[in-house]
C-alpha cells in the first residue's frame, strides 16, 4: 500500500552509494538492465518487482506541482518498472495524478491500483467510481481494500467490479501485524488475486505465515513499509553501510532492506515511498544484481539486531 515516508534520504547515505555496483560491473553494465519481473500467480502476467507507492508524492501536488510525480514515474519507467500504487484522497491531487499517469508517455505503461477505505457498500462504490474517473482509468489493473476496512461488505463489491471487466485484479492491503490473524482468517476461505502486507529487514513477521500462505495458494504479494515509513533510515543515522554487503552490489542502506526482501521467492513486488527521482532510481536498481542467499540472508537479520 502507499504509506507515507520521508522525501529525503538522510545525508548519510551519500558516504555509500559510490561503493557497490560501479566496482562489480563495466560501467553503464548495470544502467543497461532491465528489472526483472515475476508472475502474478492467477494469471501468469509478469509484473516488475520494484514499483512505487504513490502517497506522499501525489499529496504534494497541490504545494510541488505535478512535475515531481512525473519524474519519479519516467524514473520508474525507465528503469524497467510499471507499478504504481495510491488511492483516492483529495479530488484536486487526484484529477492532476489522473493527468500525469495519462501522459503519452506513460499512459501504457503503468501498472495502476486504487484502494477503498469507507465504510458501507454504495460509498465503496462511489470512491471505485471517483478513482475510475479522476485517474482516467478503465479498467483500473487493480482494486484494494485497504486495511480490511468493512472488508465483508466490499469483497463481494469487488469481485463483481471483476466480473464486469472493471477491474483487471483485486485484492486486500494490511500494514500492521494486529490485523494478520483477521488476514489469515480471510484467505481460509477466500483467495484473492493480491495481498499487501508490511515486510521488510526490520519488520520480518510476514515471514513466519503471510508470504508462506499466499505462495502456497498463488496469490500475489505486494509488499509495503519496506523502510517502515523512514523509521528504519533513523535507525541506521550512525551506522556505516558493512563491506561484506557490497560484495553483492548494494549501495545504500535502502539496498540493504529491498535486497533482502526481493530475495524471498514469495514476493511479487516491493512499493517504495520516494518523491525524489533519484531515490526511484537507487530503488530499482535494488533488484540488479546478485540476491542474499539464506547464509547472507541470516547475517543481514543479525546485524540489523545488533543496532
């Protein structure tokens, strides 16, 4: 899900990005790859694993002006990406998203979602209908219920916008572990097309039974927090970026966490929260490369204990 960070990197990260993948690779060797994708499970359409969750940078429409978003989406394009995610809010910010993700440009290469987050049957339906509108989009390639708000009231609301040729995928997003049993108890007997759920190398419970779950039933997992709304940056203020990392490609501290969570198979695509093309671009390039595997995996985690 989109779920607001800080638009800034702390300064620290600039002492590591020039180590890494410049020293394993002829230069423009890494610029010249492509991202690479995975499945969606239900139906085989291959999705790029790096996208971006949209919150922050189109809320600030109405103080930065549309330019932004639009390059952080060229950004995310031109490194081989497509998946864009948000949901509706202000009807202004909205309508100038709507103008960005339509521009020649970008119009067929974006993988868009939206979310419903009210309550009751025909106000769902009305926010679907706002998003179709405001972002020019028909259908739209996914449809969330964020947060399982009123969630037995508009899974059936979904699947019959599905049914209708409205919406190509739909799903449900959870960002906090207090909703994982409430989750669990929903794919008992459920099993949608998507499932946004919280992960990354400081917030690992979605191992334990959300990503074994949803690859064992093929349902996509789309990954948000990955820098746990910019708390996992502050966390590492002091720390420097450990050698043994960059052997790998790594560059950055936000390498660090999307390199660990590309490297489980069960993952789809991992959102990340940036108004700043660079950032995008740094983002995307996580998943160049070689991945941890489970020795390298293990001493990640520790480390991360350890600070």
């Amino acid at each position: 899900m989109s779920v607001p960070m800080k638009s800034d990197r702390r300064e620290f990260l600039g002492g590591v990005t020039a180590i890494g993948v410049a020293a394993l690779a002829p230069a423009g060797a890494i610029a010249q790859q492509r991202m690479p994708a995975r499945p969606i499970p239900s139906t085989g359409e291959m999705l790029p694993v790096v996208g971006l969750g949209s919150s922050k940078v189109v809320q600030e429409i109405a103080t930065e002006g549309e330019e932004p978003l639009a390059q952080v989406l060229r950004t995310l394009v031109d490194h081989g990406g497509k998946m864009v995610d948000t949901w509706p809010r202000d009807a202004n910010n909205d309508a100038a998203f709507g103008r960005v993700i339509g521009a020649p440009d970008l119009a067929d290469r974006l993988f868009v979602t939206t979310k419903i987050d009210r309550t009751g049957k025909e106000s769902g339906i009305a926010q679907f209908r706002d998003a179709q509108r405001l972002y020019r989009r028909d259908p739209l390639d996914l449809v969330q219920i964020f947060s399982l708000t009123d969630l037995e009231t508009h899974w059936p609301t979904l699947e019959e916008l599905k049914a209708a040729g409205e919406a190509r995928y739909i799903g449900v997003t959870v960002a906090e572990y207090g909703l994982y049993d409430r989750l669990l108890g929903f794919l008992d007997g459920v099993t949608p097309d998507f499932v946004q759920v919280n992960y990354s190398i400081t917030e690992r419970r979605a191992e334990e039974e959300i990503l074994p779950r949803l690859q064992e039933r093929g349902i996509a997992a789309l990954i948000n927090r990955p820098f746990m709304n910019g708390a996992y940056f502050r966390r590492l203020e002091e720390q420097q970026l450990p050698e043994w990392i960059t052997a790998i490609g790594c560059e950055s501290w936000a390498q660090f966490s999307l390199k660990y969570i590309l490297a489980n198979p069960a993952v789809t695509c991992v959102l990340t929260e940036t108004t700043n093309p660079e950032h995008m671009a740094e983002n995307a390039r996580a998943a160049l490369g070689t991945p941890p595997d489970a020795a390298l995996r293990e001493r990640m985690r520790a480390f991360i204990d350890s600070v």
